[in-house]
C-alpha cells in the first residue's frame, strides 16, 4: 500500500491499512455478528491473501470490498472450511453504495500488494488465530483449550456410555495432527480430534462423534460458532507449530496433493449451504454466490 493509517469505514467493521497488513478492526454492536464481535480485531498481512473483489452487495445500496487468503494462510478459515454465513466472513467489508469510488480504489491498491506467491498455499500460517485459553459448552460436555491441552469434561445429561466409560479426555498438541470442525448450524455438528498414529499421519476416527471420546458434539445452543470455532481454530494453530518435521501437516480438511480442491469435499460444502438456504439462514443471493466461489476452488 502506498500509504500508511488510511481508514475505509464499513458496516459492522473498519479496515486501517498498513505498509504491510491491514488491521480489521470489528464493532461490537448488537448487529454486528457475533463471531465477529468475538475476534475483536484481526491484522491481515498482504502475503496472506490471494484476491481481492469489489461486488454489489446483497442488500440494496451498498457494496462488499472482500480479501480471499491463500489456502493454509489463516486457521479460522481454515478450519471453518467454507462453514461460515457471508455476514460472518472477517474477510467482508460491506459498504454504503456512495463509497463505492473510494472502495474500488483500495481495491486496486490491495491487488498492487498481493506478492507473487498470492495463487499458491501458503507453507505456514500467516494469520494468528483466537489467543488461548479458551473453552465452550458442548450437548455432551465442556470444551477448553489453554494453548497447550485440550480438554473435554463430560455433562452426565448429555454424554453418551461410550464417553463416560472412557472418561474426562484431556490431549496434549503434540498428540494431536489435526481438527475437524462442523458448523453447530449445519446438521450433525461436531468438533472432533484427530490423533496422530505412529507414522505421523491422522489416526481414523473411531465411530460418530457422539460415541467417540476425542469429539464433543454440538446441539441447539451448543456449540455456538463464535464459541467453537475461536477454539477449534486456535487448536489448529497449536497443533500446526507442533508438527514433528516431515509429518503430515496439521489441518482440519486434509488438502489433494496438487492443492486443488477435492470435488467431493466441494459438493459436500455446497450441500451444507444448501441446508443452510433451506433452513432461512442464507439467501438465494448468498447461496449462489458462496456456491460460485466454491465451484471456481475446482
């Protein structure tokens, strides 16, 4: 960028550019998204991102300035691996329409910026995820991460007998090679561990999370986003610097060896957006635009 405290003032955030990064600072109103009130403030450096667009916006009158990472670059994202609502996207900036001149123009100076490695997975994260320690209330039991264990304590109302033979579960990050994370507003939600096994690699999940003693399962007020994902998302930060040289790489959707997109993986992030539509928690307009940028991963 060519100059530095430059402020675009949006909707629900502020974008304050840097030489290097850009400092997303979020509001903390009560119609900001909560995911989003919860980050507080995140600096992106421009060798995280990969592309920037400037986009009529869903609601009439105004525009999305957004900045797409590079693959590997950010943990929250990911981990949520294309989970989140579009209102829920750190990444988005929505602006009133008579700001669009101003915004195309920061749009170009973000595109000047991006290095020459912006179409490739980045090697390491470049972005930091929520700080430790941070915990939430899972149906089964209760989640916590203090940066360097994570933990899960069973609820008797809600833990199955599989759960309570097993234990209170507690994982140091060395042990671990991965998280797997499914959005609480998504049928199924779960956050579940993934151990690594001798040779380095993932160990197989052993049964549906809600039998298996390194998951905790989601419900109607369980689980929230802004609880689980912070957590899951700082647990893949951890794990990722505590990868033994030449292992498997961290992750929480495993990546096709060419780093393009796995087109099963694809269909099946669509089918959640589409229960999400279904569900009235996505427009028309946001489903097909999500389901565009999907379908352009392949």
């Amino acid at each position: 960028m060519s100059r530095m405290g430059d402020v675009l003032a949006g909707i629900h955030a502020r974008w304050e550019f840097d030489t290097d990064s850009v400092l997303i600072r979020f509001e903390r109103g009560i119609r900001t998204p909560k995911l989003l009130q919860v980050l507080a403030e995140r600096r992106i450096p421009y060798e995280a991102l990969s592309s920037v667009t400037l986009e009529p916006g869903s609601r009439k009158g105004t525009v999305v300035l957004r900045a797409t990472p590079r693959p590997g670059a950010d943990p929250l994202v990911e981990t949520a691996a294309g989970q989140l609502r579009p209102t829920a996207d750190p990444y988005r900036l929505v602006l009133p329409a008579e700001r669009e001149t101003l915004a195309d123009y920061y749009a170009t100076e973000l595109r000047s910026a991006l290095g020459p490695a912006a179409d490739q997975e980045a090697e390491e994260f470049l972005v930091a995820a929520p700080p430790a320690p941070l915990q939430f209330k899972a149906y089964d039991g209760k989640a916590s991460f203090d940066g360097k264990v994570v933990s899960f304590r069973w609820f008797w109302t809600g833990a199955s007998s599989a759960k309570w033979k097993a234990g209170d579960q507690s994982f140091p990050v060395s042990e671990l090679a991965g998280v797997e994370w499914r959005s609480p507003e998504i049928a199924g939600g779960h956050l579940r561990l993934r151990r690594r096994g001798p040779d380095g690699a993932p160990e197989e999940a052993v049964g549906p999370p809600d039998q298996d003693p390194a998951a905790v399962v989601f419900g109607l007020g369980y689980g929230l986003v802004h609880e689980s994902l912070p957590l899951a998302a700082a647990v893949l930060e951890a794990v990722r610097a505590a990868t033994p040289p030449g292992s498997a790489p961290a992750s929480g959707a495993p990546r096709p060896a060419n780093h393009r997109a796995d087109p099963a993986d694809i269909a099946n992030r669509i089918r959640h957006l589409g229960e999400l539509r279904a569900a009235g928690l996505l427009t028309e307009e946001e489903f097909t635009t999500k389901k565009t940028q999907l379908l352009a991963e392949l």
